[in-house]
C-alpha cells in the first residue's frame, strides 16, 4: 500500500506538474498567434 501510495502522489505531482507548464505555454502561444 504504501509503494502504491508514493506511486499515486508522484503520477499526481507530474500531473499538476503539466497542467502548470500547459496553462503556461498555450497563453504565450495565443498571444504569438495574435
């Protein structure tokens, strides 16, 4: 359980991870768009 565990809050930190790095690309992406 507890290897699951360390497992599940790494996946969850990668995951919060790349939604920080794509709510930061796409608005610089829109803005060369524009």
């Amino acid at each position: 359980m507890e290897v699951d565990l360390v497992f599940l809050d790494k996946v969850f930190a990668i995951a919060v991870g790349n939604l920080g790095t794509l709510l930061r690309i796409v608005p610089s992406r829109r803005r060369q768009v524009i």
